[in-house]
C-alpha cells in the first residue's frame, strides 16, 4: 500500500514554505502598520466628542494603558523568537487588553462624553486586529504552540527570550517606530497633556466667584 508520505513532493513543501513567508509579510507590512490607521480615527474621535471635557483624564490614562498592555508584546516580538514564554506574554496580553477595553467604553459611556456608532466600530478593529496578529503567529509556529500545552518540558530555552535568528533589518525596525511615534505616542500624549490642562482649568474657581469670595469675606 502507497505511503502517503510518497505524495509529499518537493513542490507541495515548497508551496508550504510560500505560505509561511506571505502570512509573515502580511503581518509585517500589512497588519501591523494598518493597526496605526484605527488608533489614529479613535483618537480623532476623541478629540470631536471633547474628551477633555467629558471622561477626561481618567480615561485617556485608560488608553495608555491598553497601547502598554499591546505594546509591550509587540516590542518583545519583533526582537525574539517566537517560544512558550513569548505566547504566554502574548496570550496574557490580549486577555488583559479586552478586559480594559471593556472598562474603556464603560468610562466613556458612564461620562456625558458621547460614544458615537462610528467610534464603536473603530473599537471592533483595535480588539479584533490583536487576535488577528497572535493566531496567525501560532499558526506560523504551531511547534511553540504545542511546547506551550505541554509546559515546554521538551525545550530547555522555553521559558526565556531568545534572540531573532534573522534579526529584522533595522530600516523595518526605525519605519516602525517611527509610525508608533507620530499615529500612536504624539496624538494619545497631546489627548492626555489636553486632558489634564482642562483638569486644572476646571479646578480653579472663575475670576467673578473669586471676587464675590473676597466681597462676601469667605
């Protein structure tokens, strides 16, 4: 009886091994740069609902809180290699990313700031597109995957971070940071610095309540 190893041909592995290279470029140049583009609409829509006049500061320490909780994966796996320690960091990531994405429409919805439909489905992209990144990555390295369920017994550098072995070139590395710094740090830090102004605005009495505090000798 034929082995149906024989049917394996050099062109069917071949075409594996296209496979794995085209999800591992979408993941660079596409889903992970196009992650910038609804980061960028939220905080717009921030802007137009006046955050800093509705949930305020609370919130917007809320959303540095949740690019940390995705950040730091991220950071982590575009210098090493993919083992059971970096999944565990990943898969911890994400759970804990939905969890304050819940307290983050929850703030902003117990506030007068309006939540709008558009904004919604914003957020539908920034808690799916994290799924989107860790399942292919486990399918690309389903070998990871099964050290991880069996508690990576088997693999002696399981529990610590590796170094890429074909690091990523530094030119991807520096376009990377780059669009973190202008669609992600620089409008998410200029939401907090305006939060946090109109905190201290609203906090001080007007010039008319100072006067009739001094007039009535309060």
């Amino acid at each position: 009886m034929t082995s149906l190893r024989t049917f394996t041909r050099p062109a069917d592995r071949h075409q594996g091994s296209d496979v794995g290279d085209a999800t591992t470029r979408y993941l660079l140049y596409g889903l992970l740069p196009g992650w910038f583009v609804p980061g960028l609409a939220d905080w717009v829509m921030h802007r137009r609902t006046r955050i800093e006049d509705t949930s305020g500061t609370k919130e917007s320490l809320i959303h540095a809180l949740m690019m940390t909780e995705v950040g730091i994966p991220i950071a982590l796996t575009l210098r090493y290699e993919i083992n059971p320690l970096l999944l565990t960091v990943q898969l911890g990531g994400a759970a804990v990313h939905e969890a304050t994405a819940l307290w983050d429409v929850r703030t902003a919805v117990h506030s007068e700031r309006e939540v709008k439909p558009i904004e919604q489905h914003i957020h539908s992209f920034l808690e799916s597109l994290p799924f989107a990144a860790l399942t292919s990555l486990m399918c690309l390295h389903s070998d990871q995957v099964k050290s991880l369920l069996h508690g990576g017994r088997s693999d002696p550098s399981a529990w610590r971070l590796v170094r890429r072995a074909r690091p990523l070139s530094r030119g991807y590395l520096a376009a990377i940071a780059a669009g973190i710094g202008a669609c992600v740090l620089l409008p998410y830090g200029e939401e907090l610095l305006r939060c946090r102004r109109a905190a201290r605005t609203h906090g001080k009495p007007t010039q008319d309540e100072t006067t009739r505090h001094v007039t009535q000798g309060e």
